[in-house]
C-alpha cells in the first residue's frame, strides 16, 4: 500500500504555493494524499513566524498531532516552513516527537529526507541563493485559483520583519517557467493565477520586469483572470502600473501594505518611502486603474510609535479609504532588527490602537460596499457559501466575495451579479445572476 501524506499549512499564500510543491514532490515518490492526519504517515506543517501568536498556535497543534505519534509510532512528524527555518535544532529539542524540521528551501529533496527522518532526527535548514523549484510541478487542489510563486525570499530587510531571515535572499524565477506554469494552470483547467512574492513587483529576470511578466501571463489562452500580492510601494514603477492597467486580464485590485502613516516610523521601519511617496502612487493607480480596489497591512505598537504617529496612521487610512485592511500589533521577532529595541507601547495601547483602526476601517469598507448597491458585478463562482449551501459565493474583479442564490451555475462559471445588499466583507445578491462566461468556454 502507498504511503499517505498530510500537510495543513500556516501563514501566507507562499506557504499555500509551497505546501502544493511539496504535495508535488510527494506524489512522485508515490505517496497519496489523507485528508485527514490520522490516515497518514507523514504529518507536515507548513509553519509561519511572522507574529510571535503564529507560532505559539502551532506549538498547540502540534501537541495535539503527537498523540497519532504516540498510537503509531511508525508515523513521522515534520515541521516545515519559516518557523522550521527560525528555530532550527531548537524545535526538535523543544518538541521531541518531532522527526524531521525543514526549511522552504530544503523541499527539493523531501521524500527522501523523511526517508531519513524515519532512522534518526532531521534537520534541512541550508538557505539557498538560487533554489526557485522553477522546474517542479505542483500539485494543485481544485478550484479556479492557481498560486504561483514567480519569486522567493526578500531583500528588503524591514526592521520588523523576520521574513528575510527566514526565507532568504531574494531570488526571481526564469520567465520561461513561470509562464510555462501559467500555461499549465490554465490546461489544468483553473481560471485565475495569482503571482506570489514577498516584493512581487520587484521580479526580475534579465530584462524581464513585473510589468513585461504581467504582459506575457496575460497572453496566456484559456486564464480569465490574473492578481498578484503583495508588491512593495517602492518597486512598483510607472511601467508596472501601466501594464496592471491595460492588460486586460490584471484585475483592478492591489494590496499595496502601508504598514503606518508617519514617516518617522516608516523610517525607524526601513520601509524606503515616505507618505507623500506612498500617496502619489496610490492617486496615480486610481488615476490609471478604474474601479480599482485598494488593500493595505498595518502595523500599531510599533517601538517608538507615539499617540501623534498613530494618529497620522488613521489620518492616512482615512484618506487613502482602503477597500479593507489588515491591522496587526506589532510583535518583536527575534532575529529582526527591531526585536533589540524596547517597546514602548504596552499591550493595552496596542489593543486600543487596533480596535480603533479596525473600527474605521469597517465603516470605511461598509460605505465603500453601499455604493456597490444596485450595481453589477462580475463574479468568477467558486462554489457553496460557508454558512448556507444553498447560497453560493465567488470573487469580483475587486476581489471581494460575492454571495447569491444558486441555481445551477457551476464552478468557474463567470456571472453579473446585481447587488442588493451589502456588509463591510460581502456583497449579496437577490434573484438570479446572468451567465457571462460558462467554466466550458476558453478565453483568449
Ligand atoms: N512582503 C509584504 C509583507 C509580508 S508579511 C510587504 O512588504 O508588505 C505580512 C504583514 O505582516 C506585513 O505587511 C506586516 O503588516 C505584518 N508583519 C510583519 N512582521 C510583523 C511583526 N513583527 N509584527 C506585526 N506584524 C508584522
Ligand atoms: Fe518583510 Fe519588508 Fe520583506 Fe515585506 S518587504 S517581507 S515586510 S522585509
Ligand atoms: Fe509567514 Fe513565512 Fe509567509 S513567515 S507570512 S509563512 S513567508
């Protein structure tokens, strides 16, 4: 009988892409996939380190994941991703029942160190300079979205941030590949492709830029929609705004992370831009994009961040009306530059800050979304709604979800859906959406 492999992944949709590599690396050394981690013999997770909460939820997990260990002994435990990489050896002396501990660029070669892993404790966490696995293929779950990671690590080094640690230099992959896998996204049947990257738009190869990678992928037959996250406000040239605004595939959406609106912070960041920078940038995608919609991340608590910082960041959030936005309190990560300075916001002033910008931002979202009302939107079906089955759901082009009564669309299908209702997250429709697009036809 084959081996069964189980992976939950953590994080980012880096790691989304990832773990589908490494499901893709597994299915050729023969494995199938469980569903579930107690018909497996190989339980992965695919971890984060981005906050220090991310990781405290996976030492949780997996204390609960060591009892199928415990049962059957034969089984092995690996932790794979950023929080692999930043701990290294220490996981497996804090965790014994952990087998094997491998960083994202180890994944080349896992079936065979899990081979190993079942003799003695591994531990694969060699950074690389060039490993891409442009030329591995994936293996995708269904659905109409296809990640694609067109770029791996970061040199951006922002003091907060342990992703440049964790994931190592910034590498690009060969444009031959990445379009090679769109074209293969799109054979595979998937709709929609969004490129990944940590700095996405900072893609280089030779003298292939984001914006000519963006063209290529939307000559690409058969994909109707193609998104990208997250570009960093100082890569994005006037070439990349142009090409997400006239290549007709680019959906209007750019989640453009601000992460505080004084640039006295933004500088003790290392972000490389100021406000006013970021602003300009902001008026001239509105001004290029139309409908186009705007998300952002935010950092509060960040040391040093004063009540007058903070203020100019829900200044900007109110001026800029972000579509939605991720807050986060800032959390030091050891390793990060920042981690060596001393807070200076306590806990209960992080909770008010984040709790006030959330606040605004729903109301901000809930107007954005009333003027929605009465319109149409287009909506690629992804199939039943969480909460009611008989209701089902897609993204617009602006990548919000679309909720509307089923009938019998199917998955992939493209529909105008008028919008009757709306809260800050959702768009509803009544009544029966108009087919534009069936999952059948091909687009050029
Ligand atoms: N590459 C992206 C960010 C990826 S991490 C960029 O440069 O914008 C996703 C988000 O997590 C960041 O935008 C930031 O808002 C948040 N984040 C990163 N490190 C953090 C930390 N130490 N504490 C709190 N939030 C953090
Ligand atoms: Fe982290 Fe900054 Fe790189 Fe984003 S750009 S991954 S925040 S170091
Ligand atoms: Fe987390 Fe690693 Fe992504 S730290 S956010 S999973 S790159």
């Amino acid at each position: 009988m084959s081996r069964r492999i189980y992976i939950e992944t953590y994080g980012c949709q880096m790691n989304v892409a990832d773990s589908e590599l490494m499901l893709g690396r597994f299915r050729s050394a023969g494995y199938e996939r469980a569903e579930l981690p107690g018909e497996a013999d190989v339980i992965l997770l695919n971890t984060c380190a981005i906050r220090e909460h991310a990781e405290q939820r996976i030492y949780g997990r997996l204390g609960e994941l060591s009892r199928y260990k415990v049962r059957r002994p034969g089984v092995v435990l690996g932790v794979a991703g950023c929080m692999a990489q930043h701990l290294k050896g220490r996981l497996l002396e804090r965790v014994p029942l952990v087998d094997i501990v491998v960083g994202p660029d180890a994944y080349r070669d896992l079936p065979l160190l899990i081979d190993q892993a079942r003799e003695e404790p591994v531990l694969a966490t060699r950074l690389s300079r060039d490993e891409t696995y442009a030329d591995l293929a994936p293996a995708r779950a269904d659905g109409v979205r296809a990640w694609i990671s067109i770029m791996r690590g970061c040199d951006k080094f922002c003091a907060f941030c342990i992703v440049p640690y964790v994931r190592g230099r910034e590498r690009s992959l060969p444009v031959g590949d990445v379009i090679k896998q769109v074209e293969h996204a799109a054979a595979e049947g998937f709709k929609e492709v969004v490129l990944l990257g940590q700095t996405v738009n900072a893609y280089r190869d030779g003298d292939v830029d984001f914006a000519e990678l963006l063209r290529r992928a939307d000559r690409v037959h058969g994909i109707e929609r193609i998104r990208f996250t997250s570009p960093h406000p100082a890569d994005m040239t006037d070439r990349a705004v142009e090409a997400i605004a006239t290549c007709a595939k680019v959906c209007p959406h750019v989640h453009l992370p601000l992460q505080s609106g004084s640039d006295a912070v933004l500088d003790r960041m290392r972000r490389t831009y100021t406000i006013a920078h970021y602003e300009t940038l902001v008026a001239k995608l509105r001004a290029a994009i139309p409908g186009l919609s705007l998300t952002t991340d935010i950092i509060v608590g960040f040391p040093g961040e004063t009540e007058a910082d903070f203020e100019a960041t829900r200044a900007a959030m109110l001026r800029t009306r972000y579509d939605a936005a991720f807050v986060f309190k800032y959390s030091p990560r050891p390793g990060a530059r920042s981690a060596e300075w001393p807070e200076t916001v306590d806990e209960a002033e992080k909770t008010r800050r984040i709790s006030l910008l959330i606040e605004e931002q729903k109301q901000t979202s809930l107007e954005i979304n009333d003027a929605a009302i009465g319109g149409e939107v287009e909506v690629l079906v992804e199939g039943p709604a969480r909460r009611d089955p008989k209701q089902w759901f897609g993204k617009t082009l602006q990548f919000k979800t679309a909720v509307f009564p089923h009938r019998d669309e199917n998955v992939g299908d493209t529909l105008r859906m008028r919008v009757a209702e709306v809260s800050p997250y959702t768009l509803f429709g009544d009544g029966v959406p108009a087919a534009i697009r069936t999952a059948e036809d091909v687009t050029v």
